[in-house]
C-alpha cells in the first residue's frame, strides 16, 4: 500500500493565510459598503412611501439591484478563496 500524505510548506501556508486574509478585508470593505447603502435606501424609501417622488422609486431599485450584484460578487470570492 503506497503512502499518499502530502505535507504543506511553511511558504505555503503563509501564502494561503495571506490570501485569505486579502479575501476577508476586501469582504469587510464590501460588508462596510452595504451598510451605507442600506442608509441610503431606508432613507429614500421613507421618502417613496410619503409618496414624493417616483424618480426616488427608481433610485432604491437600482440601489437594491446594485446592492445584491455586489453581495453575490462577494459571496462568489469567498467561495473562491474556500
């Protein structure tokens, strides 16, 4: 029976904790985005439901649109980095 262990190198381990820790920051920067982005759109949709304005109906649907393109771009690079 032939012995199948492979060993990881120091180098290589502080190069994938490296670029783990790259994927996490860039994930925290994202996390950081949508948090203003969910200000902003709680702030234009009270101003929707005064019913004040259609051009801000447009507004927070492109920014939910724009907010789950980038939450499921960050997904995909942490799923990546797995």
């Amino acid at each position: 029976m032939e012995d199948t262990t492979s060993f990881m190198t120091r180098a290589e381990g502080a190069e994938i904790r490296r670029a783990q820790q790259i994927t996490n920051e860039r994930l925290a920067i994202v996390e950081h985005e949508q948090q203003g982005q969910k200000t902003t759109l709680a702030e234009i949709l009270a101003e929707v439901r005064k019913g004040q304005s259609v051009r801000s109906m447009f507004i927070a649907g492109g920014s939910a649109m724009g907010g789950s393109v980038v939450a499921g771009l960050a997904y995909f690079l942490h799923w990546l980095s797995q």
